[in-house]
C-alpha cells in the first residue's frame, strides 16, 4: 500500500463524513441561529430552549435522511472492501 492510495482512502472517507454529517450540522445550525435571534427579541434567557428545538431538527433529518445517510457510509466502505485484493 503506497502513500498515495492511503491518502486518497483518507480523503474520501472525510469527504463522506462530511456529506453524512453536513445536512444535520446545517439543521443544528440554523435552528440555532433562529431560536437564538428569537431570545434575543423577546430577552428570554432560557438555556434549555436552545437544546430542544435543535434536537428535534436533528432528529427530523436523521429520520428522513438516515436511510440516505446510511446507503453513503455503506457504499464507501463496500468500496473499501472491494480495494483490499489490490492492496
């Protein structure tokens, strides 16, 4: 196994965390930002109203996408699976 093909396998696999990992991020951030703007406006300063919101959107997005999350991760590590003969 050369260098070269240990950082591509490195690479890809950040790339895949990245994309499993982006819409759930976005949905924490947003909700975030928004629930935040809002105590901000209404000067309610309660530290358990930023948790819930943000759990629930990430829950949404893991239980529409999940299914698509977990195609990606298993695709990648069939890939993987199908270098070692070549390694």
């Amino acid at each position: 196994m050369s260098d070269a093909q240990v950082i591509e396998i490195v690479s890809e696999a950040f790339q895949v965390a990245a994309t499993i990992a982006g819409p759930i991020l976005m949905a924490a951030l947003l909700v975030g930002v928004s629930v935040s703007l809002l105590q901000t406006i209404t000067q309610i300063q309660e530290m358990t109203l930023t948790f819930v919101p943000k759990l629930v959107a990430m829950g949404l997005i893991i239980l529409f996408s999940g299914q698509w999350m977990i195609r990606t991760m298993t695709n990648w590590v069939i890939g993987l699976w199908s270098l070692i003969p070549s390694m």
